[in-house]
C-alpha cells in the first residue's frame, strides 16, 4: 500500500489555490453524466450532496436515519471557528492555523489544517446565506465567543444548539436539490459494503430498513461522510446509533484506517448513574469557566457521599481537595480536555469518587454564586443548568453539579490525502469520518467546521480531478462484483438473524465498551493494551457463538441492526489497541503511561512517531501498519506545559 | 420500580396491530423513559420474544427522532421535553403506563412505536429552503439583522421536526411544523426574495400530506418540546394571505 | 382565476373563510341584541313590534337577510367539511387521551357549533317562519317572543334557550380571539387585549340574550 499525500507543491498560503487552479475540470455537459454517492447527510454529507448536485452532477444520498436532518452532527452545542477577525482581536487565518495544528498535539498536515483554516470564512458566509439564525449583538452583526482556551474570539454560535441550526441549514441546501431533482434521497437505507470494479469504488450495497431488502446502487464515485466510531466505547456522548460500519466494511475493502487510537475524552459529562445506562450528556466546556472541580479529602468521606449518607454540603472547606487547582496552580479548573480528564480518573481509580458507581467529581459553582449572583450564573448557563436538572434531579444553583469524563469525538478514521480521496481509487471519506485535520486532539468548535469545509469547499472542487477521468457509461449493478457483494451482505445478515445464543447484542457491546474504556480510554498501557487486544478477541469469540439477535431480517429489526454494527465496532476495537500499542509516545488524545514528563504531562516522540499511522487490513492475518511522515516546515514543535 | 406497561405491538404497516400488557419489576426512577424501554427489550429478547421498536438516536432532545404517545401525552408527563428527556422519577411505583406511537393520517406506522414521518420531508422539498448555491455568499456581517428578529427566528427554527404538534393536535395538523419553518425564513431578510412563493408551496404540500387543520386549540405548542409558539402559524396564515390575495 | 379556488381550497383559505364569516356574525349577533333589548322597555311591546316590523318589511333588510344566510351558510358549510376532514385526519384515534393544556374551549367547536346550528333551526322556526309564512297577518312580534318564552314546550322552551346561549358562550370564547389567529393577527401587544375582549364579549352577549327568556319567565308581568 502506497500512502501519497498528494501535499500540494508552494507556500503554505498559496498551496490549496495553486492546487484548485491545477485539478482538472469536467465540463458542465458531462457532470449531468457522472453519478455520485453520498453515505451519510450530516453536515458533511449533506453540505457535499447538494454542492455537488448544484455543480450538475447527478447525486444519490443515502441515510439510516428516516430523514437527512436527524444526523448527529445536530447534536453539536457550543459553536463554529471562523477566522474572521470580525472582534478585531488579532485573529487572522494563520493563527486558526497555528491554534489547530497546536491543539491537535502536531499530528496533523500542515496543508490540510491550513485549508481548512482558509475556508472558514466562507462556511460563515455560507450558513448565514441559508439563513441559519446564528446569535447577534444589539447592533444586528454577528456574535462571536472565545470557545476552547483560544485567545481569540471566533467561534460563531446558536445559542448551545449550533449544531442543529448549521445542519438544518445543509439540510435545507439538500432539500433544494431534492425538489429539483439532482439528488435523490435513499432515507432508512444502511450501506453494509462499498463495491470495488477494476480496484475503484463503483457503488455500494444498502439493506433497506423497513423492508429488509438488500438493495445495489451504482456510481462513478462513492463519498463516505459517516461519522465518528466513538460509540465503540458503548457509553459515548455519541447517538446511540453512530457507528463505524461504512468506514469499516471499506477498510475490509481496502480502504486504510488512520491513528483509530485518536480518541477524545470531554472531562464535563454527567456521570453513569447505573447499568442501565444508555448514553451520556455531555455538559458544555465553558462550564468550567465557573466551576471548581473536586473530591472529598479522605477517602472514608468520599464513602459516606457514595453511600448517600452525607452530601456535597456536608463536607467542610477544609475537608475538600481541588486537585485541577492543586496540581496545575497556574491554568486551574481551565487546563485542556484531556488534562482534565485524566485528572479526575486519578482521584476516582484512587477512591475518592463521589457518585455509587464511584466515576464522578463535584463542578461546585457555590463560589461562582457568590462572587457574582445567582442571577449572573444563570444568564451565562441556565440551559445548561436545566439541562442538568431534568437528567439529575438536583439543583446545580444549591447542590455541585456530577461530572466525569467521556469519549466523545474520534480524531481518527479512515486514511484520506489532500483531496479527501482514500486509498481506494473513487472512494473519499468527509468530516469526521476520515483522519484528516485535527491530529491528536480536536480544539472546541472544529468539528462543524471541518465538516462543512469538506462537504461545501473541498470535495467539490477535489472530487473533479478523479471524475475527469472516469468513463461516462451509466454505471449498472449486473456485475459479478456486485452480485458477490450483495451476497455477502445477505448471508452476513441471515447468519445474524440466525444467532439465537445467550447474550444480547447490547450485553456484549457493554462487555466491549468496558475493555475499551478502561484499556484504550483516558491511560493507556502496554500490558493493559495487550490484555484488551485479547479479551476483545474472546468477546468476538462469544458474539460468533452466542450472540442472540431476535426477529428476522425483512423486517423493521433494530437488533439486527446492531449486531452488524457491534461486529464492526469489536473488528475496530482491537485496532485501536493495536494502534495504541504501536505509538510508544503521549500525545493529545492518546495518553501512554509509560511516556509522560515529570509533572504528568502527554510526552510525545517527535523522533519516531511524528508521522501518520494508516492500518492496511489483512483478512488472514495481523494488519499492517504503514506511515506517512508529517513534514512541519511552517510551525515549531514544542511541549505543551499548564502548570 | 414495578411497572405495568400496556404498548401498542403492530408487525408491519399492513397488520392491524393491538396492545400487548407487560410488567418489569426492575425499573428505576434515574433511568430514562427509553432506557426503560432498553430494559424491557432486553427482558423480552431473552424470553425469545420480539422487542419493542420504537425510533431513538441522539437520546438529549435534539434529533427529534423519538416520540410516543405515554398516558395520553406526547413525550409523557413533563414539560419542554422530548421522549428520550423524559425520566421514570415523572412515574409512580406500581403505575400502569399506556405506550402509544404517533397517531395520525399524515404518519402512518410502520411497527409497533415507530412511524413514517417523511411527509414533513416532502413539505420541505417544496420550500424549506433559501436559493443559494455554494460559494455564492457575501459577507456574513454586510447584513445586519436586529437581534430582536434573529432570536424571533431563531426561536422558530429551534423545531427538532419530531412531530409532537401533530401527535397532540385533535385534528393531526401540521400547522405548528409548516409554520416553524416558513415563520423562520420570512423573519429573516435572505428569506425575502422567495417567501411568496415559499408559503404557498409548503402550504399545498402539507394540505397533500393529509393532515388535518388549524383550529387555534393551541395543543401543539403544549406539548413542543422546544416550546414553539403559535404565534408563528399566526404570521404563517399572513404570510400566506399575503401571498395568496395580495400579491400580483 | 386559478388562484381563488387554490387559496380557499387550501386548509389556510378554509380558515380565512371560517374567521371573516365568524367575525362577520359576532357583528351580526350585537346588531340583533341592540334590536332585541327593545324588548326590555315597559311598553307592552310597542317599539319592539314597530321594530320587527320595520325588519320584517324594509327591502334593505331583506337584501342584508340574504348576506345574513350566506354567512351562516359558509360559515355552517364550511365548519363540517373541516369537522369531516379533521376526523379523517386521524382514522386510529388513541386509546388513552389525557387533558393537554389546551384551551377546554377551543376542543369542542365542531359540538358546540353543531347545537347552535339545531338552535338556530328552532328558532327561526319559532319567529321568523311563524311571522312571515304561517301567519304572515300577524304584528304581534312581542307577544309571539312572551308567549313562546312563558308556555312554549311545556314552559321549557326558556331553558332551551339558556341552554343555547351557554353553549353560544363557549363557541365564541374561542371563536373570537381563533379568528383574529386565523387571519394572522398575533401580535405581543394586542393579542391579549384581543383575548380579554373576546372573553369579555363571548359572556356579556350571551348573557345579554340568555336574560330575555328568563326575563319573560320569571320577571315578566302583563
């Protein structure tokens, strides 16, 4: 396997202009002869779909959801990165640049970040066009926070629902081409494989989730935008139905799967409160703002506020440890994400945890309330605080808030070079579903960015350089090729349907999440990674022998549906220990206990492993791990430091 | 908790479909609503019957996937929330508790608690949209729009399309949906240039859905989970006056 | 022309043609009180006798009787075509139902308006028929209005109507401020002024009509 970057030649500034003057064209005649898929319609997705379809090309979108506007990517709360300077405060394109390379602990191409950094205006422009309601001074122009730990203020935002208003825009965009005919929407539909003629993707196979039916749909090129596999951990603030298998089933065909071990944590969630757990919430970042983080002192408190006998209340001053301000005197309760989480997994795995199941610490706003007023707080958080007080039952206004770490975004996914084409010839992956730009660690506010950056400004343009030269004859699904992927799919989903073991698909997602989590989640280590890789192997062992999945396959099955997704995510998950395993450094996300500095900290290997770890999957064996070298010739790579 | 629940069981769109009683002795009040529903398809797969399917995903109140009918109430007994928000502390221990899905023409079943809600996409094919290709904006800042009018809009736009407005409407009108939606692109300037044309697109495509009317109950803006007004059908219907009788 | 029957067929135009109609006889109903609270003057009926007289055979009342039907008739038409249309929009109603927050009024319109309209039948039937086509010779309106109210059905024909004004009651109390929403006149200020008025209408009217039978039966004194 070959990994060429396809790195544009020139100055940072000038290389994605230089490189669009260079793509080669096709022309309008010929667009309305070139189909596309499109799997997924989150803001990728749907930006994609209709941008390609307003250029002329005929576009076939395809969702699980029973319509494009429920995609996860609604769910996003906080806000959008521009570089606008619209504040005057000394942003500018490189320093969107500089702040996400950074973040992103030096693990991503300098290019691509750039890229995205320079299209960043134009998705503001954009959204505003569509008419998404962003949050406005008195004066009528457009808000602007300070999102992240950024020094500056950019990030764009609709009240904690940004997410939604910038998908029901990409979704309104979408829905245009529907009525004009250029796209046609496949809704309920779940690709289960992509279909490869001559090496190059040519379509894909879907199982139609009212009916059963396996259906083939033929291309010219195939466009994943499918999303994170954070779901891999059961527990995520993910939807419970985002899964990797699109991005799966086309590594299983060749497709190269990028740094899986990339993993986000956010540190303000609510806690688990029981096995029955389905999801967490996640709480917005900026609450840490506000709110000091802390444990009782002595672990036989810490029992008696497990236990219920006393409360947060009962503890005294003196009796409480604020271990963010103790062990990072300077940056406090503000240290970044991972930081942060980790952090409050020490003080729980030491038993100083405050919630039954043990993995939780206070956010205690008491101070907040009153240094300011409860009226100050409430301006600044009350959706957040109501949000809290529906789930929890308890009021954050009196009682410290729950919290605990999350997995919550994945910065890895599926290989792609500078024109968001995989490794497989025609096949390109979008948004979070590929590797590309956020390295290790993903700042607050990129992920919509980089979603519509994909979907509105790069795939249109890069998507023609593969297309000019692709043969114009309606593509047909009469093929061997598909008849044996259709085949596959069918007899993978019978053999399902056929399992009538004694787990559930849901037990032993839980069994996996658990491995994971405690194995490849916040601290990872060599032995833990090596026991995981092989429990993960006895859970798939058990989901071959003894996995239950109700009901049948023609019909409306939401078990069957994720056992095929449950599958993927126990293929996936010994990748990542793999990947983890393999990258003997500390950095962003990714956090080796064997590698860090003296005060705590991620220590990466700059030396060794400043470069790209892409899995080439290998039916009968291990995989192979190839590399591509991250070549920083714009930015210095320095250490990190929040004490 | 002990539970009894009494939940509509319908096999396909086709089958006739009848309530199905059943009881789980190991619920409690921190779970969520689905999270009991979780539970009972556990129990119920392991005694080798077929589990509840009901529609479910982002489970924080925003997709506007879920949605049934819980004693007699869209998204159950708590306000401003959606199925997914709803938690079984709002139950007593013991209590009987009615699952039904969405009941309307316009939203036909497709099994047990799930249903075709596509028709709100074809009202949108028709108009929920503003005319701007990729690439062709201007400057986001060259046109100010008061706050008042941008948070007017945004509280429209708020609408998470999980069809509780219909679902609670005695007449399974779509009013407060279309109205969401039309409301938010006519306040805004962009929406401008189309909002005659748009109103009476998006209007004639939801009297095709077969939904019923408007009679001003105000039903659906009780049970929203994001609390939109009806105000906005009111400056629907002028909007569509406007448009149908005034305009040339 | 196209355009006409597109907006009211529409379920918008229905409701525009509901509202201006509905509106149109709230107006009706005060004219018709005014005319009607001559019956409260100690006169033994003589300016109420000179004033049916006067509507009963002035051309320009029978050319506003004629607007006067036709309102009655869209609005009457009109209100059961959406009643069937609204029942086929939910052919599997719910098992359990319980009170949402709605207004209780606003539930039962199709009821309400259902009963007025019988009420209405009776009572055209019980003045206006009787006067012009049974006994078109007769110009004793008032005695018409005393008798019917004293004796009529076994000395219940009062309650009958007290009956039909509460039920008028109800209608209007959703009826008035639902129009103004329905044309799309929802406004932060007015519309809670519109709302108080409605209220405030939708009971001093009916009452006002509701007092004349009990007036006639208990009060009255030949």
């Amino acid at each position: 396997m070959k990994l060429n970057s396809n790195i544009p030649e020139g100055n940072l500034q000038d290389k994605w202009q230089n490189h669009k003057f260079k793509l080669k064209l096709v022309n309008p005649a010929n667009k309305r002869k070139l189909k596309v898929i499109v799997v997924g319609t989150g803001l990728a997705g749907a930006s994609a779909a209709a941008s390609l379809a307003e250029l002329g090309y005929q576009v076939d979108a395809f969702t699980f959801h029973d319509s494009p506007r429920r995609a996860h990517s609604i769910a996003a709360q906080g806000g959008i990165n521009a570089a606008k300077n619209y504040h005057n405060d000394g942003d500018s394109v490189y320093r969107l640049f500089y702040d996400t390379i950074k973040g992103g602990d030096y693990r991503a191409r300098e290019a691509n970040v750039y890229r995205l950094a320079e299209v960043s205006v134009n998705i503001i422009d954009q959204a505003v066009a569509q008419g998404v309601p962003f949050a406005r001074e008195y004066g009528g122009l457009l808000d602007n926070r300070s999102f992240g730990g950024a020094q500056v203020s950019r990030t764009f935002y609709a009240k904690g629902q940004t997410g939604q208003q910038l998908l029901l825009g990409a979704y309104s965009a979408l829905n245009r081409q529907i009525s004009l005919g250029t796209v046609t929407m496949h809704n309920r539909r779940e690709m289960l494989d992509v279909v490869l003629i001559d090496g190059h993707a040519k379509g894909i196979i879907v199982r139609n989730m009212v009916t059963g039916e396996i259906e083939r749909h033929a291309a010219h090129a195939v466009i994943l935008a499918t999303g994170g596999y954070g779901n891999v951990y059961y527990l995520s603030t993910n939807a419970k139905n985002s899964n990797v298998t699109a991005a799966w089933r086309a590594h299983k065909k060749g497709a190269a799967f990028a740094n899986p071990c990339y993993t986000q944590i956010h540190p303000t969630c609510i806690p688990q409160s029981g096995e029955y757990q389905s999801k967490l919430t996640l709480m917005s970042e900026s609450l840490r703002n506000d709110g000091r983080v802390w444990v009782p002192k002595s672990k036989e408190t810490a029992e008696k506020v497990r236990k219920g006998e006393i409360t947060a209340l009962d503890i005294p001053e003196s009796e409480r440890d604020y271990f963010l301000e103790r062990r990072y005197p300077s940056f406090g309760n503000l240290v970044p994400r991972d930081v942060a989480s980790r952090a409050a997994k020490e003080r729980c795995d030491a038993g100083f945890g405050i919630v039954p199941t043990g993995q939780g610490v206070y956010l205690d706003f008491a101070d907040a309330i009153k240094r300011t007023s409860a009226h100050l707080i409430e301006e600044k958080y009350g959706n957040l605080f109501q949000m809290y007080n529906k789930i929890i039952d308890e009021d954050p206004y009196k009682m410290p808030m729950k919290i605990y770490p999350a997995v919550h975004y994945t910065m890895g996914g599926l290989w792609v070079d500078y024109n968001l084409m995989t490794t497989i010839p025609g096949l390109f992956a979008l948004g979070e579903a590929n590797f590309s730009d956020h390295g290790a660690n993903r700042l607050g506010a990129s992920a919509l960015m980089q979603g519509l950056a994909d979907g509105y400004f790069v795939i249109p343009s890069t998507i023609s350089n593969y297309l000019a030269d692709v043969e114009f004859t309606k593509p047909g699904t009469d093929t061997a090729e598909f008849d044996r992927a259709a085949k596959e799919v069918k007899d993978n989903t019978d053999d399902l349907t056929s399992k009538k073991g004694k787990y559930t698909v849901d037990e032993l997602h839980r069994q996996l999440g658990k491995i994971i989590w405690d194995k490849v989640g916040m601290g990872r280590t060599a032995e833990g990674l090596k026991e995981a890789i092989q429990q993960i192997n006895q859970i798939k062992e058990d989901f071959k022998k003894d996995v239950h999945v109700p009901g049948s396959a023609a019909e409306i099955n939401e078990a069957l549906e994720k056992a095929g997704r449950v599958q993927d995510f126990i293929e996936l998950g010994e990748l990542m220990a793999r990947d983890a395993l393999a990258r003997e450094e500390s950095c962003g996300g990714h956090f080796r206990e064997e590698h860090q500095t003296e005060e705590g900290e991620a220590l990466r290997n700059d030396e060794q492993f400043a470069h790209v770890a892409a899995w080439e999957y290998n039916a009968n064996g291990d995989p192979v791990r190839h590399q591509e070298e991250l070549i920083f010739e714009n930015v210095k790579l320095t250490q990190r430091s929040y004490k | 908790m002990k539970l009894t629940l009494e939940v509509w069981r319908q096999k396909n769109s086709e089958d006739k479909g009848k309530f199905e009683t059943y009881t789980l002795d190991n619920a409690n009040e921190h779970m969520s609503f689905l999270e009991m529903l979780d539970v009972l398809n556990e129990k119920l797969t392991k005694e080798g019957k077929d589990p509840v399917a009901f529609s479910h995903d982002c489970r924080e109140g925003i997709c506007g996937s879920c949605g049934c009918v819980i004693n007699g109430r869209p998204h159950g007994p708590d306000e401003e929330v959606a199925t997914c928000q709803l938690h079984m502390r709002k139950f007593e221990d013991g209590q009987k508790i009615t699952i039904e899905p969405w009941r309307a023409k316009g939203f036909p079943v497709l099994k047990d608690l799930v249903v075709d809600r596509s028709a709100f996409d074809r009202i949108m094919h028709a108009g929920g949209f503003i005319t701007v290709s990729t690439g062709s904006a201007v400057d986001a800042n060259l046109m100010p729009i008061p706050k008042a009018i941008a948070d007017e809009a945004f509280s429209a736009a708020n609408c998470i399309g999980c069809g509780a407005c219909v679902a609670a409407c005695k007449n399974a009108s779509a009013m407060l949906f279309v109205a969401a939606k039309v409301s938010h692109l006519a306040l805004l300037p962009q929406g401008q240039a189309e909002k005659t044309e748009r109103v009476k697109k998006m209007v004639k495509a939801m009297d095709q859905e077969g939904f019923g009317n408007c009679t001003n109950t105000g039903a659906c803006e009780a049970e929203c989970p994001k609390s939109i007004s009806i105000r906005h059908i009111a400056r629907m219907n002028r909007e569509y006056l406007s448009a149908s009788i005034a305009s040339e | 022309m196209g355009w006409l029957k597109e907006t009211f067929t529409s379920s918008i135009g229905r409701k525009l043609i509901m509202s201006i109609t509905g509106l149109f006889l709230i107006g009706f109903l005060l004219t018709h009180l005014s005319g009607n609270l001559l019956l409260f003057i100690q006169d033994q009926g003589v300016a109420f006798n000179e004033y049916s007289k006067f509507m009963s055979t002035s051309p320009i009342i029978r050319v506003l009787e004629v607007v006067l039907v036709a309102g009655f008739l869209f609005h009457i038409v009109d209100g059961i075509m959406l009643s069937i249309k609204n029942k086929k929009s939910r052919p599997v109603g719910y098992k359990k139902r319980s009170g949402s927050e709605s207004s209780f009024f606003s539930k039962f319109m199709p009821q309400t308006g259902l009963f007025i309209f019988i009420y209405l039948i009776i009572h055209i039937n019980s003045f206006t028929i009787k006067h012009r086509v049974v006994e078109p010779g007769n110009l004793d309106f008032y005695g018409t209005v005393s008798d019917a109210f004293r004796y009529g059905w076994g000395g219940f024909y009062w309650a009958f109507y007290v009956l039909a004004m509460v039920l008028l009651a109800f209608h209007l109390n959703h009826g008035f401020q639902s129009a103004f929403q329905s044309l799309g006149l929802n406004h932060k200020k007015y519309s809670p002024i519109i709302k108080t008025l409605g209220s405030l209408y939708s009971i001093v009217v009916p009452a006002a009509f509701a007092a004349i039978p009990v007036y006639f039966r208990f009060f009255y004194t030949a």
